[in-house]
C-alpha cells in the first residue's frame, strides 16, 4: 500500500464522480484549444491571402460582378473569368505613382483528367510576376516553359507529374505554399501555354469558355504602388484616367472578409472564456458538495495518522491528476476537428482558413493544457482546506 | 463487463466506418456515369468496415477471452491500415476542396483512429486479464 | 510508564445565543503502561470520548500535558504528531470507519501508505486470517456485516503493530457474542505488549480489563486495578 496506489483507487474506483469531472476537464481544454486554433487559422488565412496577393491594387474589368468573381475565385475557389483589353496594361504602366505591375489571364478548363470539376487557370507573365513565384515552395529553375505549369498547394498533381488540361499533358514544375483559399487550387501558366491550351480545346471541340486569345486580353493586372505615393491617390488616379477599369484597393477588397472573421474571432472569444468560466464554476460547486460527501472518509485518514498536509495534498493530487488526463482528452479531440477537417471549414464558411504551424499549435495546446490544470486545481483548493481539517473527532463520532 | 463494453464500442466504431463511408461521409460520388478517382478509395474503406464490423461482432459473440484479444489484435492491424487508404494507398480527387478531400478522408482518419485505439486498449486489457488469471 | 496525561480540562463554547463554556473534562490524570488492558466505562455524554481523542492527539486538551514516554505530544508539529500517531497508535473509531474505495486488504493496510512497512503485506494477511477475514479480503466494505467492519477496524489498528490501541464504543452495534470476540481480541493484543484503552458502556467490558475506571460528570474515578 502508497499514496499513490491510495490515490489511483480513489480516482479508478469512483468512476461517475471521476467521469464527471474529467468531462468538464475536457470540454474546457477542448473549447479553449479549439477555439485558439480557429481564430489563429481564420486570422492566418487573412494574413496570408493578403501577402500572397502581393499588390497594393488589383485592376479588372468596369462592373460590379466581376469584382465578386475575383472575391470568388480568390475565397471560396470557385472558377470564374472575365476580361479586358490588352492595351490596358501599358496605359497602367504610364500612371504616374506605379512601381511594378503584371497582368493575368484567368481561364476555366471544362474538366481535368480525373474529376469533372472546373480547374482555375490562371495565365500570368513569368517576367513582371510578383505575387506568384514568391510563394513557390518547390522552385522550379530557370522560366516557366511551354506547357510547364506551377500548382496550387491544393492539387494532389506533384511537381515532375503531369496533369491533363484539354488534353494536353502539362509538366508541374512548381508548387506554391498554401494559403488556405481558393487560390490554393488553382493552376498557373505562361501565356504560351495558355494559348496551347485554348487551341487544343478547340481542335476537340470542347466549348472553350472564352473565345477571346491572351494574345488581345488580360483579365486583371496587379500593381505595386512606389514608395511615398498614396496607395488611394493611385488608385483614384486609374479610376479616373482608364475608360472600362476598376482600380480596387487589394486592402478594401479583403475587407468584408476581415469584418466577418473579426465577428467570428470575437464570437470565438466569448465562447472560450463563457466555457472556461462555466466550467470553473461547475468545479468548484462539485467539488464544494463533494466535501460533506468525502467528510467521513478523510476523517479515518486523519485518525489513521494522515497529516493536515498529507491530506490537502491527497486531494490536489487527485484534482491535479484527472486535470491532466482530461485536458490531453479534450487537446486531443479538439485537434481530431479542427485539422484534419480544416479544408471542410474553409469551404464550408467561405473564410480564408490557415492552420498554424506545428509550434504555434503546441503553444494553443500549452495554454489549453495550463488553463485546465490551473483551473481544476485552484477550484479545489477551498475544498482542500476543508477536508484537511476535519474535526475528525466529531465526525467520527457521528456515526454512519 | 468492463470487456463487453469495449466490444460494443469497437462495434459502433466499425459500422459509423462502414456506414458512413458510403452516407454521411462519403467521397465524391459520380457524375455523368463516370466515377471519380475517390470513388475506389471509399469502396475499398467499405470493404475494410465490412469486415471489421463482422470481426468485432465475432469479437463480442466468442466466450473465449484469449480469442478476444487474438481478434482485438486482428482489428487494430486493420483498423490502422485503413487511416492510410485514402490519399496514401488509393489516389483522392485531385483538388483538395472536394468533398473526398475536406469529408471523406479526415472522417475515415479519425474514426479509423478511434477505432485502432479502442482495439489496443481491448488488446491491453486483455493481456493484463490474462496475466492476472496466471 | 507510556502515556502520562496530567491536569488534563477541556471546555467547549457553546454555538448557541448564550455562548456558555460547557466544561466536558476538568482536572483529570491518567497513566497508560504497556501490557495492560485500561476500561472507561460511563454514560454517553460523560465525556469518555472526549478523553479518549484527547490521548490520542486527536484532540487537544484545554489545558494540561500529553506525554507519550518523555515527548509532550503538544510540542510536536502537525506532521511529527501524525507521524507518531501512525506509528505508535492503533486507533479504533466508533462507526462504521472503513474507506469505501479501498478492499478489505487494503483498507488493513491503509496505515503502511503513510509511514510504510516492509513486512506490511504479510502482516495484513496475518491479521485477516486471525480476524476471520481471509475470505472477505477482496471484498469491498458495502459488503460486510457490522461485525465484519468492527474487525476490520482492529486489524488496521494492529498493522503497524502500535505501542498503544484506543478503541472507542468498538462493540456499539454488535450482539454480546460479536462484543465478547472484540474484547477477546483487545486483551490479547495487550498480553503481546500492547497498551489497550477501550471506551465503553458495556459492563461485562471489565472481566477483560486490568484496570476500570468509570467517568462521571467530567473526572475519573478509579473502580479496579492499582
């Protein structure tokens, strides 16, 4: 006979009272690493569509759906095209306040290889390019050449394999990071290959979605603003300078999706710190009205020749140690969810969704972890007290 | 008692695998007559439910408790091959925002997961029933 | 000479409006030598317990010495004093005392988790077998008669094989056959060296007994023995 073995058969042997509190251990540490994870992934996701994006202004074409296409394409990964006239992009070039600018052409191939779902195609200028090949995260060597393309981190194709678009066997010579958004599905290539691709689509007959040759349109152009010139001025400048452009901000495009996801982050919050407050509470009445229940129990402690100390610390260790199993059931659970199906959240709420990286997460789940076995412990302290000191003449006395 | 109970929960595991694999998770299904890459994926995950949910039913009916943990072995090893069908053994979908990608394969992850730990914590208590009964 | 209590009193403040001191104990001396079998008999209410969880530092008297050999038992700390009591006393509580999450075994053992002792286990099984509970050994406490549970309690006492045993009521729920084992047991932990001090109202408690004392309204009065 140990403590320890004392204190095992007091948490194996109670099983409801034990099954009850590691289910509020869980459900806490579960809610408050979750919860953490989201946020961080939601905010993630901004963050880095907003990098990867690389421009301080977007032009596309004049009407108000083809900026919700770009927020499709670019959110919920959905293949859209629009288009405008080449011509645009050397006037753009001529504004005064512009740094840098490259323009893309966006096509829809009518199925791939293997499943019959749309693919985003996106044309972009290997020479002027700045918000695409930052982000490769297996390089390819050299330009992109024809019938080479680079892949979202979505697509299952890996670079030196080949993927079938009209028919025509392109070379994966890149991959990109992920970003967690529609952009992660999509497939970049040169304008050359672009070409091919609308040729071969139509020499089989497949209804190209676009007549019209990048050789004549662009479907939206990126610029980088030089430094000192107001971001808004610029844009303001192409709005009113260009005939049939819309100069979008990059910033006030993503902003409607900033707010949404500073409601749900917020929302986020106030559900960690209701659960972690809820559950405090529900311990500390547990295990408040365990404490006339174990009275008798400590009393033959105490009379056997437990030390106050002894059995304050028996009661912190049991605490103590169903807060550790509960809150590495509740991490646990919480990271079944929110990982793996962290693509299903993204296309379910339409939000950039990022999981952060291995450390971060460790530190979510450190805080879980320290939030649970600070919490369980603390609300056991006022129990604690109380059945270390037991009058255990009294209660000895009382009978049964 | 104790081992009934894990019998039963290895039970469920295996038919929300075999079930839900073809209903509430299922991969992307067909369109036009033709079946898309996932397709072999979710039955070859059926098949592996199939047969794991007649192991556990064998697992639970058998009175022998060294059979039971014999079983219980066989439906870890099985359980923990088939986290790997989806993506790894048997291609997806290619883009990774389909169904087979966010639903099917994380589902069958975690319940095949589940299952794997339930069917060594049986496995375990097996070996330490058997130990006690020297 | 064991235990010496010497111009031992205690008063209690009454919860009540009047907050009156009842005054349980008052001037009172005892000695405890090893061997011997000590009976304080007299109504409950008497104060007998009182006495009993006094000298064995359960309970701290309001004025007065406590010494066990030459330690003045309120000298000690918390921990010193619960150390001693683990080793040097056997304590039989009124009741039913046994801890519900722990075997019959383990429950006998119970006092070895706190100062441990090697030769523990086949000291519980020793016990178990004198005291008739070998068969009930993996039983859990719910499942035994209020004999049974009495005996438990004494064979817990004995593990640790103390200097002295208090036992306080130990035969109040059980038939004079049942009383008589207990009593039985108790003398013969005195005969191998063990002092026994046994609170109680049963009469026949003193054919057992080497000494009889009999508590009225707070003092002792000796009845039997030197």
């Amino acid at each position: 006979m140990s403590i320890r073995k004392l204190l095992f058969f007091n948490i194996v042997r109670r099983p409801l009272r034990t099954f009850a509190l590691l289910f509020i251990c869980i459900v806490m540490s579960a809610a408050v690493f979750g919860g953490a994870v989201i946020s961080a992934s939601l905010q993630n996701g901004i963050n880095s569509l907003e990098q990867r994006l690389g421009a301080d202004i977007i032009v596309l074409p004049e009407s108000a759906s083809e900026k919700v296409k770009l927020e499709n394409i670019l959110l919920q990964g959905t293949p859209g095209y629009f288009y405008m006239d080449k011509n645009i992009e050397n006037t753009l070039a001529g504004v005064d306040g512009v740094d840098k600018l490259s323009a893309q052409y966006f096509l829809v191939s009518a199925n791939a290889e293997c499943c019959t779902v749309q693919v985003q195609i996106i044309g972009f200028d290997d020479e002027t390019d700045f918000s695409v090949k930052p982000w490769l995260s297996e390089a390819y060597s050299g330009s992109l050449g024809r019938n080479e393309i680079v892949v979202g981190s979505g697509l299952s194709t890996r670079v030196g394999h080949t993927l079938k678009l009209y028919g025509v066997e392109c070379k994966a010579v890149g991959k990109l990071e992920s970003t967690g958004t529609g952009l992660d599905t999509a497939v970049y290539a040169s304008a050359d290959t672009v070409r091919d691709l609308i040729k071969a689509a139509e020499s089989k007959g497949i209804s190209v979605l676009s007549k019209q040759s990048p050789d004549d349109v662009i479907s939206s152009v990126y610029i980088k603003v030089k430094d000192g010139y107001d971001i808004d001025e610029v844009a303001a400048n192409i709005n009113l300078g260009i005939d049939g452009v819309q100069a979008v901000r990059t910033k006030s495009m993503l902003t409607g999706t900033a707010d949404k996801l500073s409601v749900i982050s917020g929302s986020v919050t106030v559900l960690i710190i209701a659960v972690w407050v809820l559950s405090a509470v529900i311990m500390l009445i547990v295990f408040t009205a365990l404490v006339n229940e174990r009275k008798r129990e400590f009393a033959v402690l105490r009379a056997v020749g437990f030390s106050r100390r002894k059995l304050g610390t028996q009661v912190m260790s049991e605490t103590l140690v169903i807060c550790l199993i509960g809150a590495v059931i509740g991490i646990a659970i919480a990271s079944a969810v929110v990982f793996p199906f962290s693509r299903l959240i993204e296309t379910q709420s339409g939000l950039p969704f990022l999981s952060p990286g291995i450390l971060t997460s460790l530190g979510y789940a450190a805080l879980a972890f320290g939030a649970v076995i600070l919490t369980g412990p603390l609300a056991s302290v006022y129990s604690a007290y109380r059945l270390s000191r037991v009058d255990t003449a009294k209660i000895l006395r009382e009978g049964d | 008692m104790k081992r009934l109970i894990i019998g039963i929960a290895e039970g469920i595991a295996a038919l929300v695998l075999t079930i839900g694999a073809f209903t509430f998770f299922k991969a992307c299904g067909e369109h036009d007559g033709k079946f898309m890459a996932c397709h072999w994926a979710q039955n070859a995950v059926v098949l592996a439910g199939i047969v794991l949910a007649a192991l556990a039913l064998i697992r639970i009916v058998v009175p022998n408790d060294n059979i039971k943990t014999g079983i219980s072995i066989g439906i870890f090893a099985l359980s923990a091959a088939v986290i790997f069908i989806p993506g790894t053994t048997i291609n997806l979908c290619m883009m990774d925002d389909m169904a087979c990608h966010t639903t099917f394969k994380p589902a069958v992850i975690v319940v095949s997961a589940v299952l794997a730990v339930i069917a060594l914590a049986d496995v375990i208590a097996g070996f330490v029933k058997a130990k006690k009964a020297q | 000479m064991l235990i010496t209590a010497q111009n031992i009193t205690k008063s209690y403040q009454r919860k009540g409006k009047t907050k009156a001191p009842v005054q349980v104990l008052s001037n009172t001396d005892l000695s405890i030598e090893s061997g011997k079998v000590y009976v304080i008999l007299g109504r409950s209410g008497s104060g007998k317990s009182t006495l009993l969880n006094i000298l064995s530092g359960l309970l701290t008297s309001s004025t007065g010495t406590v010494r066990y050999d030459d330690t003045d038992i309120y000298s000690l700390t918390d921990g010193e004093l619960s150390q001693l009591r683990c080793k040097r006393v056997g304590y039989i509580p009124q009741g039913q005392s046994a801890v519900g999450t722990l075997t019959v075994r383990e429950n006998v053992l119970l006092p070895t988790a706190i100062v441990g002792n090697a030769n523990g286990f086949s000291r519980a099984d020793h016990l178990l077998e004198q005291f008739g509970l070998t068969p009930l050994r993996d039983a859990r406490p719910d499942e035994l008669s209020g004999g049974e549970l009495r005996r438990l309690s004494i064979a817990r006492a004995l593990i640790n094989s103390p200097d002295v045993i208090f036992a306080d009521e130990p035969t109040n729920d059980l038939d004079e056959e049942n009383s008589r084992i207990v009593f039985e047991q108790l003398r013969n932990a005195a005969q191998s060296g063990a002092a026994v001090v046994i609170v109680t109202h049963e009469l026949f408690a003193q054919e057992f007994a080497d000494v009889v004392y009999r508590m009225q309204q707070g003092s002792l009065i000796r009845e039997k023995g030197q």
